[in-house]
C-alpha cells in the first residue's frame, strides 16, 4: 500500500529537533514552535495550558497536513513574557500537573488493590 509506515508517526528521524523555534519578523512577541511528531493531543493540551497565563494574548495550533506528523504551535505573548518563556512555563506546568496525576491515580489502585 501506499500508506506510510506507522513508525513513522512518533520516530523522530535522526537529525531533526523534536521542537524547533521561530520568531515572527511581523508581529513583536510572537513565535512558532514546530513540534514533530505529535498530534491533536499534545497541540490541546498545549494550547489550554498556555492559556491559563495571562501573558499569553493568543496561543493556537495547527497540524499542516494529516501525512506530515507534525504540529505548529503559535504564541503571541505581551512585553512582560516572551513566546518561548510562556512555551517552558506551559511544558513545565504541564509536566507537574501530569505527575500530580499519575502519583494520585497511583495511590488510588494502590489503596484499591489493598482492598481485594
């Protein structure tokens, strides 16, 4: 068939960044991150993060195609932050929440599994 390899949608070819930065030339405190290979997943969760920071003025993402396993991620942040200070700050909060999650779902099979 036609179809590409399904590796090929989270393996990251040698000699390309996971993430690679952009800065507008047009709009003053506005960036792209090229995030490669991920999808509608990561590009949500990324977005309503940035969100939540009120230096952010706009935050979007777009996948450029469904056979190109990537994701563009935009930032327009005010003169307080930069696009790449509000990229760290959502990743890194993210991260945190995520393994909130995970300690508390882990502490709940645990608590569960004591039971049966």
């Amino acid at each position: 068939m036609n179809a590409p390899d399904r590796y090929e949608r989270f393996v990251v070819p040698e000699g390309v960044k996971k993430v690679s930065y952009e800065r507008d030339t047009k709009i003053i405190n506005a960036a792209s991150f090229t995030v490669e290979r991920e999808d509608h997943t990561i590009g949500n969760i990324l977005r309503m993060q940035l969100h939540r920071d009120p230096d952010v003025l706009f935050a979007g993402y777009k996948l450029p195609h469904p056979l190109q396993y990537k994701i563009i991620v935009r930032i327009h942040t005010t003169s307080q932050s930069s696009p790449m200070q509000a990229y760290n700050q959502a990743v890194n909060d993210l991260d945190k929440e995520l393994d909130h999650l995970k300690n508390a779902f882990e502490a709940e099979l645990a608590k569960h599994s004591r039971e049966y």
